[in-house]
C-alpha cells in the first residue's frame, strides 16, 4: 500500500489537503522561515506552521484510523477529497 497524505492536523484539528491549500493561500498557516523546504505530494510547503508556532502534521493514509477522520473544514471525509 503506498503511503499517501491524507490530511493535516493543526489549529486542534485535521484538515483535508485542498482545505489546507486555501489555509495556505489565505495565509492561515505560514511558512516558518526556513530556508530549505519541499513541496509535498499536494503541493503545500513541508514548512507550513499555525498561528500558534506549531507546523503541521500530516496524517498518513497508513495512520490508525485516518480513513475514519473527517475535515474539520468542509467535513467531508478525508480518503474522499483526494
Ligand atoms: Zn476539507
């Protein structure tokens, strides 16, 4: 099975990845500064961090439990915004 990203978690919840892209895009999660990042299998910045200091994590489609995880954003399930 390989392993994909399914969502991320941040901001006390996991998001689908097109919800993080427009976070991103809206400048509701930020790069941190670093000077050497990579784009993920979504396109978003590995360097992306919440308004709090806390960088993302992503949930993997290995994760326990991470077919069941719905997006806190637009609350469709996450294995179905792929
Ligand atoms: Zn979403």
């Amino acid at each position: 099975m390989t392993m994909r990203i399914l969502g991320y978690s941040y901001e006390a919840t996991i998001v689908c990845p097109a919800c993080a892209l427009a976070d991103a895009e809206e400048g509701r999660i930020i790069p941190d500064g670093r000077i050497r990042f990579e784009h993920d299998e979504h396109g978003l910045l590995d360097n992306l961090e919440d308004h709090h200091g806390n960088p993302l994590r992503p949930v993997f489609s290995t994760d326990e439990g991470a077919h069941d995880e719905f997006c806190g954003s637009c609350l469709e399930r996450l294995e179905w915004c792929l």
